[in-house]
C-alpha cells in the first residue's frame, strides 16, 4: 500500500496510508511499522482531525512521553517542539491540511 504522504517526527518517516477499516475506527498508528492508517471514507475536518490525532500517537512514541506518569507540562512541552518540527520539515503537510479542511462533501 502506498502513502498518499510522508511525514517526519523527530527522527522517523511516518507512511500515511488510506485504507478501509471497517466503519470501526477512524485511524491507528503504529511505532514499529512506522505507519498510519486513516479509514479512506474520511474526508475534510474529520479526515484532518484524524490525520492529526494519530501524529499525535506518532509524537507521544517518539518523544518518549509512553509513560502515563508523565507530568503534563512536559508532555505539552515536548508535543509543540514535535509540532514545531514537523511543520518546518513537512510544508506538504500544511498544504493537504488546507485543501482539506475546504472540503465539505462526504466522499462516498
């Protein structure tokens, strides 16, 4: 399956990749495949939303911030420094974020 983008947190490319999912979840990511899987009906604010909340998972794993002891002020710190980082490094990124979010019609 082939990306529809490629984004980079910290030291890792993340492959996002549209795929059917079953109607059950919106998305997942996974660390040792370097991966995100959005569900291919998403579209729009939802699509965003989705693609967003996963790098999240993809921060949260790199930035080390695994432990759920972690105080919240490091966990935001660290997730601005990774947000900060991958919108220098991924202008693509910002690009399909604003295509996107114009989209209003549910794709089929």
């Amino acid at each position: 399956m082939k990306p529809f983008m490629i984004v980079k947190v910290g030291g890792m490319d993340i492959n996002i990749v549209r795929v059917p999912l079953n109607d059950e979840i919106f998305g997942d990511f996974s660390y040792i495949n370097s991966r995100i899987r959005i569900e291919e009906k998403l579209v729009g604010a939802v699509l965003v939303d989705t693609v967003l909340h996963e790098i999240n998972h993809a921060i949260w794993a790199v930035g080390q911030l695994k432990s759920k002891a972690q105080k919240e002020e490091r966990a935001v710190s660290v997730m601005a420094s990774y947000w900060t980082q991958i919108f220098r490094d991924n202008p693509e990124l910002i690009r399909w974020i604003n295509r996107n979010l114009a989209t209003k019609t549910k794709k089929k």
